[in-house]
C-alpha cells in the first residue's frame, strides 16, 4: 500500500520554554536560540522533496515553518488542528506555579488523566481526536509523497504514541526536542514511526519538553 512520508517537527525555542511556562494557545514568538534552530532546520531539509508544509497557526510553529518553506521554495499552508493542547487555566503558568495554585489538577495532569481537561482546556482524549483526524485528513492529500507538519510538543507527543501503539497514560519515554526531526509514514491503516528526534542539525541545541 502506497504511503505519505511524514517530517513532524516540534517549533524551535521561546522563552516560555526556557521558563519552562504553560504555553498552550497562546501566541509567543521564537527567540533567538528559536529562529536559529529554525534556520538550520530549514537547511536540513532544502534537498527533500517536499511536497507541501502544514504548521500550526501559531507564530512559534508558524515562524519555524516559513524558515523549511524558504529553504524548500515550498508555501506554508495554515491548520488549526495542528496547535498544541488547550490548556486553558494552566496557560501562561510555569510547571511550579500550576502545582502550587491548583494542586488536584496538577496531580491529574502529571499522572496523564486521559479525561482531565484545565478549566477551559481539552483533555488528552479530545487532543488525540484532533491531532489524529487532522494528520490523516492531510496525509490522505498527498499519498505517495512527502509532507512536513510543524507543531508543538503535545501534537508530537500524540503522533509518536499512535506509531508506535502506546496509550495516552504510558510515561514518556521519547524526546520531544525543538525543531529535532521525527519521521512517519501513514496509510489509511494509521502511522508507523521511520526515526525520531534527529537533532544533529542544530549541534545539541534542542530543548526537550519534559511535560506534555
């Protein structure tokens, strides 16, 4: 069965995940480590074959993508079931202030609660719902060629867990790195894992998420 290639990347460095705060739906830029890494990401894969680039809409994955789109003479195109969780009453939050402010919700966030959802935010069941519909809705595009998908931590973390049949609440074992990249396959049967986290581009400059 013929299949769509897939480059899945993480958006490169800001300063909230230096800080190591909740960034969710909200719109920060890179930083300067972040346009870097996204400049070298860019390089990386100017020789690929790309058939088209789909970010987040965010400007941290949007940033990133235009650096593989310029490097590629590929267009960014736009979707917005490629942000990162909803995290709702967490956002703008460091992991240390959410565990102190709202300790219940952090506990259920850090046991991976599959139904939990912050205040205002989705649950991870409702983020594997989008993320899964949204890269097979893409996918289903360009079968037989090579897409890139630049996105978050969180959209990342789904993708790996449904390549390689691990559930929502399997502690995490894999790297989500900024702008490492994490290669796929789809068919209309699902996602089968090529390699991950391949970071030699930026020199060890990737940041790894250690909360999704």
């Amino acid at each position: 069965m013929e299949a769509t290639r897939i480059i899945a990347v993480r958006h490169g460095e800001t300063a909230w995940n230096v800080d190591t705060r909740i960034q969710g739906h909200l719109d920060i830029p890179l930083n300067h480590t972040g346009r870097m890494q996204a400049r070298k990401l860019g390089l990386a894969l100017a020789g690929q074959p790309v058939d088209a680039i789909y970010s987040s809409d965010l400007l941290r994955a949007h940033e990133t993508a235009q650096a593989v789109a310029t490097a590629t003479g590929t267009t960014v195109v736009t979707d917005l079931g490629l942000r990162e969780r909803n995290f709702g009453a967490f956002e703008g939050k460091t992991f240390a202030e959410i565990e102190v402010a709202l300790p219940e919700q952090s506990l259920r966030w850090r046991k991976r609660d599959h139904d939990f959802a912050p205040e205002g935010g989705e649950s991870l069941v409702q983020l594997r719902e989008r993320v899964l519909h949204t890269t097979h809705t893409l996918a289903a595009r360009h079968v037989g060629g090579l897409i890139v998908l630049v996105a978050h931590g969180g959209v990342l973390d789904i993708l790996h867990r449904a390549a390689t049949g691990q559930g929502l609440q399997a502690p995490r074992t894999w790297l989500l790195a900024n702008a490492a990249i994490n290669r796929l396959l789809w068919t209309p049967e699902g996602l089968t894992l090529v390699g991950w986290s391949d970071t030699t581009h930026l020199e060890d400059e990737a940041i790894d998420e250690t909360h999704t």
